[in-house]
C-alpha cells in the first residue's frame, strides 16, 4: 500500500535565458524514508552528463536528485516492491546537441540495507563512492565515460559479485579489499583501467581481467597474496615481485599471506602494470 509519509517529491524548474543554449532546466528531487526494507535493487541509467552516487547521511532509503534538459530528456524515477529505478530517458525530440550542457544527477542511497547495484551509463562524469554501503551484488557498465568509483569505507555487508564493464575512457577503482568481494569480473575496452586493491581485507577473491586494446594499471597491497594465471596475445605484464611456476605466477608473499587474490588475465595489444604499495588499512 503506497504510504505517502514514506515519500517526498519536490520539483523546481529553472529556465535559462535564451542567450545561453535556450534550454528548459529543471530539478526534481525525490526522497524515500526507510520503512522497514530487507533489500533493495537498484538499477541506474544515465546517458550524458555527471553522475554521482554516495551514501545517504540520514534515514532516507534513497534520495534522487536529477537536474536535466527538458526540450531532451525526463527524469525517471519509479519504486516498487524494493526496485528502484532512477534515471533520464529521452523526450523524442530530435533537437541539435552541439553546445547543449549535460544534465547532473546525484543519488544517495542507504547504508543499511542490503543492495543489488546496477549502473549503466554513457558519456558521462562520474564519481561514485560506495564505501560504507551494504552491497551485496554491483555492476557498472560504462560508455565512453570518465568514472572514478571509491571504496573508501568497508563494505557493510559480504559482496557475493561484482562486474566492472568498461568502454573506451578512463575508469579508476580505489579500495576494492574494502568491498570484501569474492567474485570480480573486469572487462576493458579501449580505455585506461585503475584497479586498487588496496583497503580492509577479510577473505579472498577471484578475479577475471579481460583487457583487450588498453592497459590495466593493477595496485597490489603488499600483504596480500596475488597469483596471476595470463592468457594474453602481445599484451604486456609485469612480473615484478612474482615467480613463474608453469603457467601461473606467483607473488613472493604467496604462502604467508593471509589473504589472496588469484587473478586471471586475458587480452589482446594490452598492457598489465602492477605497483605494489604499503596497504593503508594494515594496522
């Protein structure tokens, strides 16, 4: 039964003089207090502009802010039986894009509820800082974007999956042993790829790297094991700190670690670079 203390809309139109693009802004923001959820799906597509995504400071289950063109696009925002789905979609208006400003949207989303994260974006800014969510599953499928994605704070809960699918920009991942993930899949394109896998450990995780045109940049704690298993046509890889057994390598820490990555590595005209760093979140 829709509850209308549960939700607040507001809605403000903003509208630029006709010197500066002549385009129609406006701003909807949409809130949902927490009543009592178990779980919540999220599902986010967003086509051009900046796109931000944090944790909620407050009780609300999410909130939603999308500033947006109105001659081009209008917000959607629909929940039902835990399923939110937020994003903007087009208004079938064929008008020019040459100097039309991008919209923004910033979503903030609980930290204590469990979350199946999905985010599919296009040519887009965006800064997203999931550390301290209670992510369950996460994929983050990117067009020709610039994203830079932070896990700053632990991981509320055990991440059973996490996929990363990158176009051809730049996407940079920071603090993934905080998302205490046991399952990551990372396929990359033509772009530049950061996996930082520095933060609070409390298991193991496998992972598939698929680099095909671009090059993967991976930071590796110091005090986490790391095998790598390489299947690569001319992409090169960087075996410092590693010793070659059979097909795999090994990191010189491999048997005293007390946690471990094994990575599996494929691609084609890519590059792997690995730096390893003093973990910060080791006491």
């Amino acid at each position: 039964m829709f509850d209308p203390r549960a939700l607040t809309f507001v809605a403000a139109m903003v509208l630029v003089p006709a010197s500066v693009c002549a385009q129609d802004w406006r701003t909807v923001t949409q809130t949902r207090q927490r009543s009592g959820e178990k779980q919540l799906q999220v599902d986010v597509q967003y086509g051009a502009g900046k796109l931000n995504v944090e944790p909620a400071h407050d009780n609300a289950l999410y909130r939603a802010t999308i500033e947006y063109d109105a001659d081009l696009f209008k917000p959607v925002t629909r929940f039902q039986d835990g399923h939110l789905t937020v994003g903007v979609e087009g208004t079938g208006r064929h008008l020019r894009l040459k100097d039309r400003q991008g919209g923004e949207m910033r979503l903030e989303l609980s930290r204590d509820v469990p979350l199946d994260l999905t985010l599919e974006f296009g040519a887009v800014e965006a800064d997203l800082e999931l550390g301290g969510l209670h992510i369950e599953n996460a994929e983050i499928h990117t067009g020709a974007s610039e994203t830079e994605v932070r896990f700053s704070h632990p991981n509320a809960g055990e991440c059973r999956h996490a996929e990363f699918a990158v176009g051809a920009a730049a996407f940079r991942a920071y603090g993934l042993g905080n998302l205490n993930c046991r399952d990551l899949k990372v396929d990359a394109g033509v772009g530049d790829v950061t996996l930082d896998f520095t933060g609070q450990w409390s298991g193991n995780l496998t992972a598939e790297l698929n680099v095909a045109l671009g090059s993967a940049n991976l930071v590796l704690p110091r005090d986490v094991g790391v095998r790598v298993s390489k299947d690569t046509f001319l992409a090169s890889f960087d075996s410092n700190r590693f010793t070659k057994h059979g097909d795999e390598y090994y990191s010189d820490n491999w048997d005293a670690a007390s946690h471990r990555i094994r990575l599996e590595v494929s691609g084609a005209l890519g590059s792997i670079n690995v730096r390893w760093v003093d973990n910060p979140a080791t006491p």
